[in-house]
C-alpha cells in the first residue's frame, strides 16, 4: 500500500517491468510457440488491474503451503513488515493463477505504448 508519491511510482515501475516482458518476447531466442505468460500470485486483483486474466486455484494443501510462502514474501519485501498482512484480504486470499496472452501483453505495452504513457 504505497501512500502518495510512492504509489506512482510502483505504479511506473510495474509499467516497466511490463514493457521489458514484452520486449524480452520479441527478443530471438523468446521461443515462439509461446502463447501465454503465467504465475501464481496472492495479489490477484492488482494483476487483473494490469491486464492478466485470473483463475481460482483449489483449496488444499499445495495452496495453503503457496499462500505462506507468498505471506513470508510481502513480510519481507514490504517497508510495512508483518503490517504488510493486515491490509486488505490478503491473509484469507488463496493464491490465484495469472495469465496473460502474448498478444494482450504486446497490445498493452508494447512499443507504441512506451512512448504514449499509456
């Protein structure tokens, strides 16, 4: 929960991080049957706010065990600490699987986007 100017730029960074991926699928090399991007992720709502489609993971051991370890993950990587947890839902949130086209992504960020802003 990055408060003021802070929340800008996480925002302009997660654009950047998105516009690399991009380019990195139009790199030789990228193989090019790829379809689609995937991850499992406990912030599933900020993933579809950047164009991934999200799917429900099953309950169950496997996502209780994902659920702490992205937990441990936020604790450690956030300025707030264990804080980090008590924001939102993300302590009763069950990791999500987030996809996202090829297309969708150059669409979103491609090139053209990377000069407009947008």
């Amino acid at each position: 929960q990055a408060k003021g100017t802070d929340k800008w730029l996480v925002a302009r960074i997660i654009r950047q991080e998105m516009r690399a991926l991009c380019s990195w699928t139009q790199q030789p090399g990228f193989p090019e049957d790829t379809v689609a991007i995937f991850g499992v992720t406990l912030l599933a709502r900020a993933a579809a706010r950047m164009g991934f489609d999200i799917r429900c993971r099953p309950a169950g051991l496997l996502a209780g065990l994902q659920r702490l370890y992205f937990q441990g993950l936020l604790a450690i990587y956030s300025s707030e600490g264990l804080d980090r947890l008590a924001l939102g839902r993300t302590v009763s949130d069950l990791p999500a699987e987030a996809w996202i086209s090829v297309s969708r992504l150059q669409i979103l960020y491609g090139v053209s986007h990377a000069t407009s802003g947008g």
